[in-house]
C-alpha cells in the first residue's frame, strides 16, 4: 500500500518552505542594500520594505543586520541557500579525491576564483563593517580564520599525496595559498584591474604549482 504525508505533514511542510522564501527574500534584499549602500547605512525598516514583509518579520525570521550579514556572506559563499557544508560540495569532493598534483591545482584555483566572483563584493561589505560593529568584527574575524582552514585543508591534501617542495615547511606553504585568497587580491586585480576571472585562476594556478610542487 502506497503512504501518503499526513495533512500535518504537508501543512508543516508548507510552513517550512514558506519560512524558507521568507529568509531568502529578507536575505536577497539586505545584501543588495548593503553592497548598494552598505552596511551602515543599511537599516532593518529598508531590508523589510525591498523584500516586501513587516519589520517584524526580519527579525523573527532572521535576525538583526549582523544575522542578515552572515546568512548574505554564507550564501556568496556556497552560491545558494541549501544546507550544505562547503566540504559536503561536489567540488571540493573532486579536489579531495583528485591524485593528481596538477590537477588538484587548477581544481582549486578554479574553484577559488568562482567563489571570489559571488563573495568579495560581500566579504568587503564585512571587512568595512567589522570596522564599526563588534558582532560584525567577530563574523569577519571567523571568515578569515576560515579560509585559512580551507588552505590548511588544501595544502595537507598536497601533502597527503606526497608532492610538496622539500625545502618548504607546511605553514609557509599554507600561507602560500592562503595569503592569495585574500579577497582585497581579487577586488584589486578583477574588480578594479584588467584582468579576468580565468587569468586570475591561470595566475593562482600558476603561482602555486611554482611555488608548491616539487621540481
């Protein structure tokens, strides 16, 4: 016999995906508002009035600007609101598994690259408001420490594999990688400068099988 969901069921269903469009839609119009005007500027009645709801329900449904703040960073990260860990994504996974030095190079250097283009303009704004708010200071201060744990993660990958450079201990070759995912590189060289996303990653590329891989 086939089971069907309960009424309970689908009501709760519904409300949760309801809630769902809820936070995306306070989220979607606070990151515009804070990369258009940015953070300070930016205020609880604005986010609610561009994403059509009360003020009431930013705040039930997501929080304060520093809660907006992060779920917009987290998402420039991931590139969408699902709840997946950037570890758990396909790519990253493709990079794990990749034996190949190379290889495993230019996957990550892609991938950087891609995630840069949707979470600079994002991660400025955190960088700017960290200046001002001290809840926003600890979020950026967790954002740094995470990308430094990404390029721990990398570099031991590298390591597993047994191709690092003999002559570079592990945390200048974890610096090596993490000091170029600083987001003020990207803004400089493709926001503001002439080059592209691909150059970028061909540089990236570039930099760290020279830097990193035994000859």
């Amino acid at each position: 016999m086939q089971a069907y969901p309960s009424v309970r069921e689908y009501r709760s269903s519904v409300r949760e995906e309801t809630r769902r469009l809820t936070i995306r839609r306070c989220v979607e119009a606070a990151a515009e508002l804070f990369l258009s005007n940015g953070y300070a500027a930016t205020t609880i009645d604005a986010v609610a009035e561009r994403a059509g709801v009360a003020r009431r329900t930013v705040f039930t449904a997501v929080g304060g600007k520093v809660a907006l703040l992060k779920l917009a960073y987290d998402w420039s990260l991931v590139g969408d609101d699902e709840r997946v860990a950037m570890a758990e994504r396909p790519e990253i996974r493709a990079i794990a598994a990749e034996r190949r030095p190379r290889v495993a190079i230019r996957l990550w250097a892609s991938h950087v690259t891609v995630v840069a283009a949707r979470s600079v303009p994002m991660m400025l704004v955190l960088r700017a408001a960290a200046d001002t708010d001290a809840d926003a200071a600890a979020l950026h201060e967790k954002a740094v420490t995470d990308a430094r744990f990404g390029a721990e993660m990398f570099v031991r990958h590298l390591e597993r594999i047994g191709t690092l450079r003999s002559d570079l201990d592990l945390a200048h070759a974890i610096d090596l990688v993490w000091g170029l995912l600083d987001p003020g590189l990207y803004e400089r060289m493709v926001l503001h400068g002439a080059w592209t996303p691909d150059q970028f990653a061909a540089l990236l590329e570039r930099t760290w099988v020279h830097g990193l891989l035994a000859r």
